[in-house]
C-alpha cells in the first residue's frame, strides 16, 4: 500500500498539474476574449462619436449651402432693386405720370416686402452717422461743409444690405475730411 500510496500521490499531483495547466489556459482564453472585448467597444465608441460629428457637419454644411445659395440670388437681385428706386425717383418729379408712378410703387414694395421675408434687411444709414469701416464703403472724402461733419457720413451713394447676421453689400458712402 505504501507504493500504491505513491504512485496515487503521484497522480495526483500529476492530475493537479494538468487541471491548473487547463485553469492556466482557460483564463488566458478568458482574458484575451475580454481584450478583444474591450478592443471592439472601443472601435464601436469611437466610430459612433465619428459618425455623430459627420451628421453635425453634414448638416451645417446643409445650412451654409442654403443661405449661400439664397445670398447669391439676393445678390443679383439687388442691382434691380436699385434701379426701381431710381426710376421711382425721376417718376416723381413727372406729375403726369401719375397712374404709373403708382404702378411702379406697388410692384417696388411688393419686391421689397418678399426679399424681407428672405430676410434681406436693409441697413439705415442717415447723414451725420459716424463712419465705420467695417460697417460702411467710403467712395470718396470731400471736405466737410461744417467742422461737426469731419470724419462722419456726408452722403450715401448706394444703400447696403444684409441678408440675415451676414452684410451681403456694403453702403457706398462719402465721408468728410
């Protein structure tokens, strides 16, 4: 009994060796499993934050393109709002175009009142205004008739407009000096 107690022991322990091998084995498995886990939450994380900033982007670059695409008709639209100010002027000083004047008054505002709904906004400018140079296109400087008009808007060659936040024409105005 002494040997078989040995050689029993023996198995034993051989038996323990090959199950803390395989206990050895299966946590190496488990570990790597949790790894790569870990590896594809994170792949996962990063590509959903990816595409997220993608849809903030794409739509911004929407919202750019539709304000850009309304700025450039407004932009060709203004020359034609110039010359129904202008022609409403020189009607004006005619009495007996009386009926056309009228005519020309009403398809001028209606123009005005749906580039406003745009959101073309025109920007008031009065003589005597200070001049800025962000704000204002000085044309020419002429000398100032009185001292109090030195460095401020004497006469507002053409109106500027915006369209929205953004100033799409700036006011051409003469300063004095």
């Amino acid at each position: 009994m002494g040997k078989k107690d040995k050689k029993d022991i023996e198995k034993e322990q051989v038996e323990n060796v090959q199950t803390e091998t395989v206990d050895v084995e299966e946590q190496t498995v488990e570990e790597k499993l949790q790894d790569e886990l870990k590896q594809e939450k994170d792949k996962f994380l990063r590509l959903f934050a990816e595409f997220e900033n993608y849809k903030r982007r794409t739509s911004k670059e929407r919202i750019e393109l539709f304000s850009t695409a309304s700025e450039d008709v407004m932009k060709t639209l203004l020359p034609v709002l110039d010359d129904f100010e202008r022609a409403l002027t020189h009607i004006e000083e005619d009495k007996e175009a009386e009926e056309l004047r009228k005519g020309v008054l009403l398809i001028y505002q209606k123009l005005v009142k749906t580039l406003e709904q745009k959101g073309l906004i025109a920007i008031a400018i009065e003589k005597g205004d200070d001049f800025n140079a962000d704000n204002h296109e000085a044309i020419t400087q002429i000398p100032a008739p009185t001292d109090d008009l030195k460095g401020k808007i004497i006469d507002v060659v053409e109106k500027g407009y915006k369209l929205g936040e953004k100033i799409i024409r700036f006011p051409k105005v003469v300063i004095g000096q």
